[in-house]
C-alpha cells in the first residue's frame, strides 16, 4: 500500500503565487518591509485578538526577540520551560542570558505540567513559557490565575498551534507576548515567518527596535524616540540605536503572502479538526494514546504516540509507515526531549534527561503525521486500519 503522505501539501496556492506576482509586476514593487507587512500585523492582530504584532522573518527570531524583550523589561533570572518544544525556545533563553528550569509534561496536552510549574516557580523566576505543541492548547484557569497573582509573565509559544483555543480565545492572547511561525508545514505559511504579539505597548515598542538593529526610529512612539533624542544630543536621532539587537526584518513578500493565506486559515482549521478527530476514533487505544485533551485544539499533524514503551512495536510502525510512504518524524515538535541535544548535554550532562519521563516517552515512543485540508478522509481510514493491524 503507497499512501503518498507527505509532511505538507499544497500550503501555499495558486491563488496564493498569482497575488504575490500581481504585486511583483506593480511598476515599483517596495519588496523590504513596508505597507504589506504593516497591514499584515493589523489584521492578525485582529484575528488573534490583540492590540500589536510585528512580523519577523521566523518563529525563531520571534522566540529571539521575545525573550531579548523581557529581559530588557523584568532582567535576567530564571525561565520555566518544558523540555518538549522546538530548539530557538530554549535557545532563546539562553542566548538571552536566562537560566532555563525544565518541568516534566503533561502526556495529554503535551505541555508543560501545570503543577509541576508552580512548584518550580522561585524568587528569580522572570517568566514562564508556554508551548502550545502541535495544536494543542497548554493553558488552564487555575495556572493563568496564580501566574497573575504572583506578578510572573507569561510567554506563549504558539507557532504550531494557530487557531487553537482556551475558553473560547485563541491562544496567543493570553499571555504578555506570544509567538507564531508562518514556516511553510504549519497551518498557514509564509515560506518562512513569525510574528510577535502582545497587548503591552512598552514591550511592543521595545521589540519593534529590537527587529531592525534596536534602531530607536523603528519605535512608533513618539515619547520614546523624543526621550532617547534629549538624551543623547551627540547623536544623529536617525541612528540611535537603543539595544545590541538584530535584523530580522521580514519581506514585503512575506506580508503579501501572509494576507492572503490569512483569508483561508479559519475554514481550513475546520478541515484539520475534523480530520484529527476522525483518526483518534479510529486509532486502537489498547496500542496509541487516543484520550489527549483535544477541546480547543487545531492540530496541523497527527500525533501518534504508543500507550506503553515497546521498541518493538515502535519499530513496525516505523518500518510500516516507511513502506507506505507516510513521512513521519519521531519525538513530536522538536524532536523530542531538547536536554538529550548536544548544546544542553554540554550545559546539564549526561543525566539531567532522564529526569522527565513523559517527555522521554513522548521522545521514544511518538511522533507526528501530516493533516492538511485537502487530505482525503480515506487515507485517514486506511492509516488506520494499518496501525491498529501491527
């Protein structure tokens, strides 16, 4: 059986390239970020339900940024953290000079354990971050309320998880900041991409800099870029730069892009939910994990994860999804568990890895299966009826 099942397909349209060369073939396309990427913020913004985005040129430097911002707001100190989620969230913490406390996962949301987060909150905690994995939505009410209580920012990563959402809002709008990804297999595509969102001016403004070198002229604030300009006199107020930051600016292409695929994203999150459901129903739940928390959810893949370790088993489904030609990647987002990479094991050792069995289950014993709106419903049956025959 040849079931063609790649990772993604068809993410970016026909539709999609004939706007893109319509604005090409304007007289003087502006192509480095200008009105496209400004009008691209506004209304995803307005989707998600935020005041500010700023587009950049990846979720990683989305991650990037974000954590370079509130250090430059709350100082350095600690960053709780799951070790299940893409490398640039915990690189970012330490490129940024935080320390990174890793909790264990809760094996039906996939993220961070909430109990085990309050537990491991401490005087330096500076913020803790939120990975929304695959889809899936990380929060809950009592952890949301005893953050707030104790004055501790909350950082969402919700690159893989565009249009899930808690008690009826999106995740991303939760938190001080959030982050997506536009990278071409999530839910909508840019090629590459991210975004920053936030309802906090201040950490608006300052992420603005950060993006174009920590140039204070990129900051919409007139206040601030007035402040920096009396207080730095011997400089030209064009080329006050407030941060030792980056370029991570996005495209104009980017923007256009990002609009038009926008448009789409909500009818066909609705394709991908129907599509994940249908194979958890059918899924044998004595061999997978089917009672994942799903409310809420839109996932753009498949999560396949074995009900107890068998290396045996988790060795045909390899070998059978290889022979049907289904891509898979094992581990889930990221690979798996980040403190089993080489860049952690020469910060925490050998051992540190072992401290976290859901994520070292999830790390062995799962992975992740492409779902995408034009993915006929009978390859789902079909994929199914393999698995639960092994």
């Amino acid at each position: 059986m040849n079931l063609n099942w790649p990772l993604m397909q068809n993410n970016i349209t026909r539709e999609d390239l004939d706007g893109l060369i319509a604005y090409l073939q304007q007289p003087e396309p502006q192509l480095t970020h200008g009105e496209q990427v400004r009008a691209f913020e506004r209304e995803w913004s307005e989707w998600l339900g935020v005041k500010y985005s700023i587009l950049v040129n990846s979720g990683s430097s989305a991650n990037l940024l974000t954590l370079a911002a509130v250090r430059e707001h709350y100082g350095s100190g600690e960053v709780i953290v799951p070790p299940l989620g893409w490398v640039s969230d915990v690189t970012a913490i330490l490129q940024n000079g935080f320390k990174p406390v890793f909790v264990d996962i809760d094996r039906r949301t996939l993220g961070a354990d909430p109990a085990q987060v309050l537990r491991a909150i401490s005087y330096d905690t500076r913020a803790v971050l939120r990975i929304h994995i695959l889809g899936y939505n990380a929060l809950t009410q009592p952890l949301l309320d005893e953050l707030a209580a104790r004055n501790i920012p909350l950082i969402e990563d919700a690159c893989e998880s565009h249009g899930a959402t808690f008690n009826g809002r999106k995740v991303g709008a939760f938190g001080l900041v959030s982050n997506f990804s536009f990278y071409f297999a999530h839910h909508m595509s840019t090629i590459e991409g991210g975004i920053i969102c936030t309802n906090d001016p201040e950490l608006y403004e300052t992420a603005r800099m950060l993006r174009s070198h920590g140039m204070v002229r990129e900051s919409t604030s007139l206040v601030r870029r007035q402040q920096y300009t009396a207080a730095y006199p011997d400089l030209n107020p064009d080329f006050i730069f407030a941060f030792p930051a980056y370029n991570v600016r996005p495209t104009e292409i980017t923007g256009v892009l990002g609009r038009s695929q926008l448009k789409r994203l909500d009818a066909n999150n609705r394709i991908r939910r129907e599509n994940f459901e249908m194979f958890l129903q059918h899924l044998d739940p004595a061999k997978y994990q089917t009672d994942f928390f799903i409310e809420g959810s839109c996932n753009y893949a498949f999560t396949l994860v074995l009900q107890q370790p068998d290396l045996a088993l988790r060795d045909r489904v390899e070998a059978a999804l290889r022979a049907a030609s289904v891509e898979f990647r094992r581990g889930l987002s990221g690979g798996g568990n980040q403190i089993r990479q080489p860049y952690l094991r020469r910060v925490l050792g050998d051992k540190e890895c072992e401290k976290y069995p859901n994520v070292n289950h999830i790390h062995f014993f799962g992975w992740y299966i492409g779902n995408y709106p034009d993915l006929p419903q009978e390859k789902i049956q079909k994929l199914c009826n393999l698995l639960n025959g092994l």
